[in-house]
C-alpha cells in the first residue's frame, strides 16, 4: 500500500476510510474544508447552469450540507483556525466597496443621501416595532432593528461582480449597502451604550460603554484614513500593475490587524481606507474584483463559511417572528426608497428593483460591531429567542436574497449586459 | 417611398446637434444610462431637444433654429448647465470627444427602439462598433437645388471640419495614431462616403428611386454621407465633426460652416464638377490621420499644401461674411485651435506623464461638464 493510499484509506480521527461520510467528519479540518470547497465550486457551476443561480448560493449551501445543520461534516468550532482568512475575505471585499463610493454624489443629490438615511433607520424601526408589538422584550427587538440595518456587502459586491451591472440600481444598492452597515454599527454601538444605562450604576457602566463606542469610532476612521494615505504612499514608486493587488491585501491585513490590536473595529476602517485611497489616489489606484485571484479563493471560503453559520433550529415556534422581521425590513427600505424616489431621480421601476436589492441581510453588521462568530456572547442579556429569529431570518434572507438580488438587476432594473443576439 | 418635397427654410440658419459620451463617475467608462438622464431631462426648460442615440451610453442633443453665435452659444451653453446638473444628480459624467478611449463595443446595449433594432439587425457588430460620438450641423437652404449645389461645392472643406474637430485619437484602448479615428467606423458602412455628384432635386429623385426599387434604402436616414441633405427640415448636414470638447468649439464650428456657405453662396468663387471628388477621399485620409498638420490638395488648381494654411486663407477670405454673421467670435477661436491644437492633441496631452486613460476621460468630463 503506498502512502497516498494509506492516507486516502482512513482519517486520523476515525477508523473508517476518508470517503465514507464517517472518515470524512474524522479527516483533518483543513483536509475537510478542501474538499468542501471543491464540492462548493462544483455545485455554484451547476446551480448557475441548470438554474442560473448565483454561484454564492452554492457555496453557501455546500457549506450548509457541511454544518452541523446537515452532514455535520464540519463543526462551526472548525471555523475557528479559519477566523483570520474569513476576516481577511471580508475586509478585502469590504476595502473594495469603500473604493467604489463617491462621497460627492451624495451631496450632489442630497435626496440619495436622504434616502441612505431613511432606508436604514425605517428598516431598523419597523422591525423593532414590529417585535415589540408580537411581545418580544424591546432592548431584544431594538437590537435585532439594529441589525436589520444592514444589507450585506459582501453579498452585494460579489453579485455585482457576477452579473457586472452598470446602472442607477447598481450605483444606489452600493452606496447604500456601505452607508447603512455603517449606520447599522453605530446603532448596535448606541444600543450598547442604551443597554448599559438601563443597568444601576451609571457611573461605572455608561461612561466607559460611551468612551468605547467613541473611541471606537473614531479610532477605526482614523486608521482607516493613514491606511489610504499610506496606499497611496506606498503605490507611488510602483509602476507594475501585477503589484497593486499585493500592495492591497498587505495593506488590508495590516489595518486590520492594528485594528484588532487597539480593538477597533477592522472593516469600518477598511471600508474608509477604501473611500480614502480612491480620493487620494484618484485612477491610480486599479481595485481588481475581490483584489484578484487570490481574493476570489478566500470569498469562496467566506460563502460557506457563512453557509455554516445557517441555522433554522426552532423556526417551527419562532416563524412568527422571523416572518415579522422580514417583512418589517422589506416594508421599512421599501417605503423609504419609493417616498424619495422621484426626487432623487429613480424610476418606479427602479425603486422596486432597488428595494429588492437591498434585501439581503448582513450578519456583518454584528462582525463589525464585534471580532467573533458569537452573536450571543457579544450581546449578553438578549432574549434567546429573539436571537434566534434573527438568525433564522439572516439565513432565509442569504438564501432568497441573492436571488431577488440578481433577478432585480437583469430584470427589472434590466442593468446587466444582454445576452448576444443569435448571429451577431 | 418616393423622396419628401424638399421643405423651404431660411438660408444659413443654423441647428446643432451633439452625440455625447455617458460615463461612469467611477471607472469612467461608457455607462448605459441613457433612459435615466433623458427621464431627469422630461421637463428641461429650453428650446433644445434631446433623445436617444443608438446604443444606452449615448445621446443626442440638438439646438432650436439658430442664426447667429451668441445665441448659438447661450443655448448650448444653457444645454449644458442643465444636462451636467442632472447628470451630477445621477452620479453621471458627461464628455465630448469622438471616441471613448476604452470603452469595448462587445458591451455596449443597443437602445431599445424599433430604428435601432433594425439597424443592429441590418448591420450586426457594426451598430454597436457604431458607438462613436460625432456633431452634425445643418444649413439652411430656401431649395433642393441650392442645397445640393451647396453640397457639393462644400466638398472641397470637408478636411477642414475634420481636422478642426477632430477629438478621437483612442480606440479600444490604444492610441491609433489618428487625429480622427471616428470617421474609420463611419467608413465601414455600405452607404458612407460622398453623396452622388447631381445637381438638382429632381434628378438626386431619380437617384433615390432606384436606389429605394433596390431594397438597399428605405429612407434618407440610410445615407451616412458625409454631407447630405435634409429634406423634412429643409437644410444639408455635414456630418464628419467629431464632438468636439467643449460646446464653446461646436457653436464655432457651425458658425465657421456658416461663413463659407454664405461666402460659397454669395461669391461663388467656383462651380463644383465631379472631377473636384478625384482628390476626396485622400484629402479626408489626411486630415483624419493627420489633423491639421495633414495635406490638403485644391481639386481646382491641383496644388498641396498644409491643411493648417488652407484653413488659415479660408477664414482670411470669410472675415468680411463672419463680421456680417457677427460670427467673428467664431472665427477666432478657430484661429486659437490652429495655434493651440485640436481636442485630439488636448486628449494625447492628458495622457502624458504616464496617466491611464480613465484619467483622460475624465479630464474630458470636467471639461465638457464644467
């Protein structure tokens, strides 16, 4: 038996061979998660052909089967040496977006900007209300409005890479996508600093929880502005194009490794240093998608990671909820984006197809808040259930959203290139 | 569908209209925005008009009856204040020029009218390779007549509006060393060129006769040529400018086409003759290639010489009619442009210091919008 062989034929935490079910959940995690990877881009291609799904639906699906939710493959625990790489694959994508907003079209079109605003807090609020009205605990549900802020980034920039939309709808859903998960991050910061007033001793609670979230704040727009500087700085003697996404990803695990260090929060100074670098550095910096190659290998890691984070565990008692949450958020963006949609110059149309866009919802919100996958130990006295409908409801909105996402920009924002025409 | 009565109209009033570039604020290339502009444009205060163009990153703007510069001038820069504050409101640029510098043909979208449809069906990868930016200006003529003797006689200037306009030296991302590299993609349809040497309406009737019996044509719309004549409007429109930069250079150049139609038309100081096409196609090749450093020869006295010098003589021998158009604003900035450069050699200027041609584009843009 040759070594190949006698490693394919067990794993080192089982007796049984690695391509049964019971070998593969004994093989090594990093073993595991190769594979898993490979089954993931095997299942994005076939969904994206058989049903012209979007690829990210297959990894995260693949990496649903994997969880502990399914096949049970891979335990959440596992992601925990992946931690690093996610956040990486994150804060790239995240660097990527901050460079693709344009600050002045804000004040260019101060209803866009309103509309920024609107949509977030409507969103926020109708979704809090909502729970609080179906009885759930109010610091619960304002938290769980907090998050509903939010759309994801992440999805949202690897969609528009995919389907490559150019249009109203694809330029709004971006600036909007990086102003409420910012906005989002404020808000769970104000909701920690509510939730330590509510606690006896204001004093030795409030004031440090307000210095935190200042500190915080500021902190992470500061570095994010000397990131950009320093981009900047650092990509003036360099010529070779080859080098700019290296450059990139460098300066991208350097900020966010100062950040994590001084606890500030890693993707709102990588979104800034994004916004920065582009208005210091103007068309000399060259932001490839998802930073190239090596960027779109860590998204696909990032996808099931998410994918493993897939819960629906009690939705047959919680559905209530998640359905108020849902509907909420889609109610909230929805009446937002129509009331300014004619006076920031969107078509009805438009404003649907932006209203559908924006429904993906970000459990990024919470990451950007916090530096871990543990919702609850970032948020200790949240009602359980509460928690948990939210995150039975991220799930339902990675698993539609993408769709509504792409079938809005092709169809009813028609936005993404037409196919060739026979013979043309 | 015989041809349209050739409809009376004031002789040397002008109308300007303007292909312009819709570009993305943040790559700067071409942007399929039109539908959106042109919506944000419904209820725009002037007595200009604007509507689409053949493919969704462009569009068409054109002037009311014009008969002098200054009015000429106020009205398109009007146009222009209010189509960059609606474009500033949709994060969108716009540019002259007669190419984009990068933009690929593959990805652009055909606008979505019956016209167009036909067109791209008719000529396939050409439509959308049609995605070049040019300024026509039309004349008016109280006749077919006059208007296809003026045609004609007009031939012998075409090198000059070429070379003056010309604002497209970049084509799918490479510098083709043309001033005008526009007019190449014109070229590549069947119907482009020089319209057919005759000399009265009725008989250019015959001509479009046969030429409809064929099948080829439907319309006058399916001539490309270089000038042709505008029945429905009652003008000829010369059709080999690029869009120029700036709306400043596009009144110029009408008003400078104003000048030598009224001095064509008042000292005739030539009759045209076929023969004066022997010498077309090279001397719209130089001034394309070349821009104004390019060639000219006189069809009549059969001598060379640089087309910068003709230009320089031509609006010598205009002065006295450009004083009577109130067009000397006009001719003098032409008069800079000979000094300065063409919008091709501002582009190729932009692009030295090793700059990416995004930062072309968008210098293009400020200037155009600003």
């Amino acid at each position: 038996m040759t070594a190949l062989e006698s490693w394919l034929s067990s794993s080192p935490g089982s007796a049984a061979p690695l391509w049964t079910l019971e070998g593969l959940r004994g093989a090594d995690p990093v073993l595991g998660f190769a594979l898993v990877m490979l089954a993931a881009v095997a299942l994005a291609e076939l969904l994206h052909r058989k049903l012209r799904a979007p690829r990210m639906l297959g990894h995260m699906i693949t990496g649903a089967l994997a969880s502990p939710l399914a096949l049970r493959l891979l335990d959440r625990t596992d992601l925990d040496p992946w931690k690093p790489i996610i956040d990486l694959a994150i804060g790239v994508l995240v660097f990527e977006l901050g460079s693709r907003i344009r600050p002045r079209w804000l004040i260019d079109n101060p209803w866009l900007a309103f509309t920024c605003v609107l949509e977030g807090v409507l969103a926020g609020l109708c979704v809090a209300a909502t729970l609080v009205s179906l009885g759930a605990p109010a610091p619960s549900a304002w938290l769980a409005g907090a998050v509903a802020m939010s759309t994801s980034p992440v999805i949202t920039l690897v969609l528009v890479h995919e389907v490559r939309s150019r249009g109203q709808v694809t330029e709004r859903l971006l600036i909007i996508t990086a102003i409420n998960t910012a906005l989002a991050m404020l808000a769970l910061k104000a909701w920690n600093v509510v939730a330590a007033a509510g606690s006896v001793n204001i004093g030795n609670e409030l004031v440090p929880v307000i210095t935190d979230a200042v500190v915080v704040i500021g902190g992470s727009f500061l570095l994010g502005i000397f990131a950009g500087w320093l981009l900047a700085k650092l990509n003036q003697p360099l010529r070779d194009a080859a080098a700019a996404p290296v450059l990139q990803i460098a300066l991208v695990i350097l900020a966010a490794m100062v950040a994590a260090q001084w606890k500030l929060s890693p993707l709102l100074a990588l979104l800034i240093a994004g916004m920065a670098a582009r208005s210091k550095m103007g068309h000399m910096l060259t932001v490839e998608p998802q930073l190239g190659s090596a960027g779109a290998v860590l998204t696909v890691l990032l996808f099931i990671a998410l994918g493993m984070l897939f819960t629906l565990d009690g939705i047959s008692t919680l559905w209530p909820w998640v359905i108020a949450i849902l509907a909420a958020r889609v109610v909230g963006k929805g009446v937002a984006v129509a009331l300014l949609a004619r006076l920031s110059a969107l078509s009805w149309r438009q404003a649907a197809a932006l209203t559908l866009t924006l429904q993906p919802m970000s459990s990024l919100a919470v990451l950007l808040a916090g530096n871990t996958f543990g919702w609850a130990s970032q948020f200790p006295g949240v009602a359980g259930g509460v928690l948990q409908a939210l995150l039975i409801a991220t799930t339902l909105s990675h698993l539609v959203g993408p769709v509504l996402t792409k079938w809005s920009l092709q169809s009813l924002a028609d936005e993404c290139p037409q196919p060739a025409a026979k013979g043309s | 569908m015989s041809l349209a009565e050739f409809t009376t109209s004031e002789a040397l009033t002008l109308g300007v209209e303007l292909e312009l570039q819709l570009v993305s604020m943040h790559d700067h290339d071409l942007s399929p925005q039109a539908d959106d502009l042109l919506r944000e444009l419904e209820r725009h205060t002037g007595a200009w008009d604007v509507k689409p163009e053949i493919t969704r990153s462009m569009i068409e703007i054109g002037t009311s009856i014009q008969r002098q510069h200054a009015p000429l001038v106020a009205e398109l820069t009007d146009l222009r204040q209010q189509l960059s504050r609606a474009a500033r409101k949709l994060n969108i640029g716009i540019a002259g020029g007669g190419t984009h510098a990068y933009q690929h043909w593959s990805e652009q979208q055909i606008y979505p009218t019956d016209r167009f449809h036909y067109i791209s069906e008719l000529y396939g990868y050409l439509a959308k390779q049609f995605t070049v930016f040019g300024q026509h200006v039309h004349v008016g003529c109280e006749n077919g007549d006059t208007a296809l003797w003026l045609l004609h006689a007009l031939s012998r200037y075409v090198p000059h509006f070429i070379a003056l306009s010309a604002s497209s030296p970049y084509v799918q991302g490479v510098d083709t060393g043309f001033d005008s590299a526009r007019l190449n993609s014109v070229f590549a349809f069947p119907l482009s060129g020089r319209a057919p040497f005759v000399r009265s309406w009725d008989e250019f009737g015959v001509y479009f006769d046969k030429m409809t019996s064929t099948g080829v044509v439907q319309s006058m719309k399916d001539f490309y040529w270089d000038i042709r004549p505008k029945p429905e409007f009652g003008t000829i429109e010369l059709r080999v400018c690029d869009t120029p930069l700036t709306v400043d250079k596009a009144a110029a150049l009408a008003c400078y086409l104003q000048c030598i139609c009224r001095y064509l038309r008042e000292e005739k100081p030539f009759e045209p003759e076929e023969d004066d096409y022997l010498v077309y196609t090279f001397n719209r090749f130089q001034a394309c290639r070349f821009g104004l450093d390019g060639e000219i020869v006189d069809p009549k006295t059969k001598t060379r010489q640089k087309l910068r010098d003709d230009i320089l003589r031509t609006l010598a021998r205009v002065d006295e009619h450009a004083l009577d158009l109130q067009a000397l604003n006009a001719s003098q900035l032409i008069r800079d442009t000979l000094h300065e450069g063409n919008d091709a050699q501002w582009l190729r200027s932009r692009r030295k210091g090793g700059m990416p041609l995004s930062a072309v584009v968008e210098d293009a843009t400020k200037r155009w919008m600003s």
